[in-house]
C-alpha cells in the first residue's frame, strides 16, 4: 500500500512541479524552464520503459538463469539441506515461523553470503529462488509473511563487508586511494542492518538476548572485527585487488562444490540444472512489469526537476542551521539508493566527477551507496515475483534501516575525512 501511494506521488508530484515551470516560462522566467519540460518527461518515461526491458530484464535472464539452475543442483543434491542444518539454530530465532530444515533457510543465507561480499548479480537471483520457498508457506498469498519480511528488510539494508564495485569506480573515477572508503561503508553498513534487524524483530517480538542469538551475532562481530583487522594490515594498494580475489574464489568455490556434491550424490547435474534455468526466464518474465512501473515513476520524478529542487531545498535549510552543507552534494545518493540502484550509481558517480573523487561529498556518495540498498526496486522486484500486493511494514522497516545507513555515513566520513 505505501509503494502505491510513493509511485503515485512520483507522477502527480512531477505534473505539477512541470506545470508550474511552464507557467513561470511564460510569465517571463525562462531559467525555470521551457517548451521543452513535458517533451523531456515523456522522453525519460519512454526511455526509461525501454532500458528496464532492455538493459535490466534481458541482462537478467543470463544471470537469472545461470543462478537459478545452480540452485536446483543445490535443491536436488541436498546441499540446500546441509546448509540449512548449519545456519539453523540461529536462524531459528530470526524467522520462527520457517521449520528449522526447510530449503528457503538455506536459500537465505546463501543470498546474505553473496551480498556480503558485494556479490549483487548472485544475491538477487538466490533471493527471489529464498522469496519463492518462503511463499509455499505463506498462508495468505497477496500479503507479506513475517519470514518474508525480515528477509527483505536485511536485504534492503545492504549488509556489504567488501564494497568491491564501489572500489573500482573509484578507481576510474581517478581516486588517489580507492580503497580508502572501505571501512566507513563497513561500519555504515553494519549500522543500518543491525537498524532493520531490531526495527523487525520489535514488530515481530524476536527476542535477540536470546543465547543462541547472540552467540550468532557474537560470531559475526568477531568476524567482522577480523576482517576490518586483516585488510587494514594490508598495504593500501593491496585492499582492492585481494577483496576481489577473495570474493570471486568463494563464489567460485560454491558453484564447484554444488556441482561436486550434486556429481557424487549420482544425480544428473546437468538436466538439473536445465530443469532450474528455464525457471529464471519465467521469473524475469514475471517481474518486467514491477521494473518497469517502478523506474518509470523514478525517471519522470528525475527529468521534471524534483529531485534537483528537493537537493536545491535541502542545502538551503541546512545552510540556516549554521551547519557544514559539505555533505549536501552527496545527498541525492542516498535519496536515490531507495528507489534505484542504477541511479544511485549514476548520482555517485556525479559527485566524484570532474576530480572530484577524493572531495568530502565524493567519498560520502561513496559510503552512502555502500551503506543501504534499493529498498522500493527490493520490495517490487522480490515481493512481485511471489504476487505480494500487501506489503505490511516491510517498506518503514527497510527506510529506517536505510535512515540509520544514512546517518551511519555521515557520522563516520567526517571522522575519516574532516572536513578543513
């Protein structure tokens, strides 16, 4: 319900602000505008329909159905199983309505692997594969279940421990270290998932002294710590390159081992993979209208001049505060990081154009991208491929995950990089 009413306010919202800078252009105000105002909107809209077919959906499939056929391997050798058995005691506790053996647990903390290490084109097809198991158990079809829900929400809160795309367009952005923004969007990200993960569980009455969870938790922290400890030892110029090592050799050590489990399980790995893949083109195939009602909404909001207003506004009450403004650049980062990855992207890579990459707005852009995920496109996409209409809280527990991101960001960029 509260995705309807954003979407629905991306377009009216839009119209009148394009309304209004017509009628200032004929009032005699032409730096508000011209003739050209509606035609750039439909323009965008159209482009925009185009590109989340196109350029999202197409590449999709490939992924969708690569990921999608390694999962039946996993489903059909049992592997799915064994990791669910590992993880189960605690994940037990986070979703107690899921029975302790069921594949979707597994499936969960596959995804949460994957986008830990900044892994997004595995963790999305893994999640939907996670969304769809989950919904087999879901008594009311149209309505978000409350497992559904805690996975969505720490998925929009973007948990990355090596931030490594974020690294390399820093890198082509001419940044002196690229890698210097590694630990702020560490500590930001940790931030913001711990947000979405208390904001759920009051909603859901979790109890998280539980022992068992907070052995869990007492475990990730200590590997939190020994990473922050391992790539800080590291020579800065050696962060990059290791992450990307370690990253791609894990990954690339799931699909061996699903293949060799599947191989001495004696099952036929490749049927099952084919019988998996032709799942990912009807999962693309279903979500296209989702991408495509969302982005379009994005894209008319972006060309009628509202975003540019809201950052325009923005820096003008934080300037009557007497505060630093510094941080106000990089804002349309995390505003967009909600609504669009691929235009959060483009935002941050806006303030690190130019020379502008090691500026205090160019890293927090930075930070704030690696600091939450796309919240609305997580909602449309996963809980559209299932058929969820209702939502429930799912969308104010991923936006405070993503507000806590945002000031997570903020609090450590000017600790690592003050402002003079």
């Amino acid at each position: 319900m509260v995705l309807n009413y954003i979407w629905i306010a991306f377009f009216l919202i839009s119209f009148v602000i394009a309304i209004v800078r017509l009628g200032l252009y004929y009032f005699g105000y032409p730096q508000y505008g011209g003739l050209e105002i509606f035609p750039e909107i439909m323009k965008a809209a159209f482009d925009m329909a185009k590109s989340s077919v196109v350029d999202i959906s197409f590449a999709l499939i490939g992924v969708l159905t690569l990921w999608m056929g390694l999962m039946k391997i996993a489903e059909k050798s049992g592997m799915i199983n064994i990791l669910a058995k590992l993880i189960g005691p605690f994940f037990h506790k986070l979703f107690p309505d899921l029975p302790k053996d069921h594949p979707s647990v597994g499936l969960i903390m596959m995804n949460f692997s994957a986008n830990m290490l900044g892994l997004d084109n595995a963790a999305t097809p893994i999640g939907l594969k996670a969304m769809e198991s989950m919904q087999e158990l879901n008594p009311n079809k149209d309505t978000a279940f409350n497992p559904q829900i805690m996975f969505l929400v720490l998925n929009t809160s973007g948990l990355t421990l090596i931030p490594v795309s974020i690294m390399a367009f820093r890198y082509q952005a001419g940044a002196a270290d690229p890698s210097d923004v590694f630990i702020p969007i560490l500590i930001a990200t940790f931030c913001s998932t711990l947000a979405g993960l208390i904001t759920v569980a009051i909603y859901q009455k979790i109890n998280l002294f539980d022992k068992v969870v907070m052995a869990y938790l007492g475990g990730l922290f200590a590997i939190i710590a020994g990473i922050i400890w391992y790539f800080t030892s590291l020579p800065q110029d050696r962060i990059g390159p290791v992450s990307s090592l370690v990253s791609n050799f894990i990954l690339f050590l799931i699909i061996a081992t699903f293949i060799f489990h599947g191989f001495k399980r004696k099952i036929n790995v490749f049927e099952a993979f084919i019988e998996g893949a032709k799942e990912g083109f009807d999962v693309v195939v279903r979500i296209i209208p989702y991408l495509v009602g969302i982005l379009v909404g994005i894209a008319v909001f972006r060309a009628s001049g509202a975003m540019g207003y809201l950052e325009s506004g923005l820096t003008y009450i934080v300037g009557l505060t007497g505060l630093d403004t510094s941080w106000v650049p990089a804002l349309p980062t995390a505003l967009m990081k909600p609504l669009s990855g691929s235009g959060a992207r483009a935002m941050m890579l806006d303030a690190m154009a130019n020379g502008k990459a090691d500026s205090f707005a160019g890293r927090l852009a930075c930070i704030f991208q690696g600091a939450a995920d796309t919240t609305f496109f997580i909602v449309a996409v996963y809980f559209g491929s299932v058929g969820i209409k209702k939502t429930r809280y799912a969308i104010p527990a991923g936006l405070i995950a993503d507000l806590f991101g945002v000031i997570a960001a903020i609090a450590v960029a000017y600790l690592f990089f003050p402002v003079k």
